[in-house]
C-alpha cells in the first residue's frame, strides 16, 4: 500500500514538471561591419537606409529630429518548469544601434553588440 502511494506521488511529480527549448529572434539582422560607415553630421537618412536597410523603429522627436533603432537579437529560451515554479534561461546574442538624425543627417550614434544571457525564476 505504501509503495503504491509513493508509485502514484512520483508519477504525479513527472507529469507535473517538463522542459521546452525554442529558439527565437528579433528584428531585422543588419550589416554590423557597416557601422563603422556612419559619420556623424556626413552621413544621411538615405546613406543609413543604404548601409543597413529599414530601421526596425523610428521615432519623432520633434519636426527636424528623428531616433532610429535598428535591433537583432537571436538565440535559444530554455525553460524548465516544476510543480510550483518555472526557470527560464535564455542564451543569445544581441546588436543595437540608436541613431539620432537632425534635418536627415546623423548627428549622433551608439552601437553595441553582446551576448544576451537572461535568466528569469518564476515561483
């Protein structure tokens, strides 16, 4: 009778926990190498279009300025889930370029390019 209860408890258990891989990606890749190409107060809207194709967002900021975000982020979410709580850790690589254009020309500009690690507990 024993047996039988901790047979059923750890069946339960099994059932009740899994894990799940998916791999994912963001945005639009975009020629990195290129980056280097910006100048700032040379370099135009076409120019970027040119280097790097469509941003994945633009932004007014007033009648002559515009922010423009190109974003990629790829890579794998692995998640883990228990009875009463679920991991999630996720594994990747990210690039991010904020650009800052005045009357169609960039005035300012910061890339940057990393792993993307997160790791999210969920109870």
């Amino acid at each position: 009778m024993k047996l039988d209860f901790i047979v059923m408890v750890s069946l339960t258990v099994l059932l009740l926990s899994g894990c799940a891989t998916s791999s994912y990606s963001v945005g639009e890749n975009f020629a990195s190498e290129n980056v280097s190409q910006i100048v700032k107060g040379k370099t135009t809207s076409d120019d970027l279009i040119e280097l790097l194709g469509e941003p994945y967002s633009k932004t007014v900021l007033s009648g002559t300025d515009e922010k423009w975000l190109y974003m990629y982020s790829e890579g794998q979410a692995k998640a883990q889930s228990y009875i009463v709580s679920m991991d999630v850790k996720t594994t990747g690589t990210q690039k991010v370029l904020d650009v800052l254009i005045s009357d169609g020309v960039v005035v300012n500009f910061a890339y940057t390019e990393g792993e993307n690690p997160y790791n999210i507990q969920v109870n």
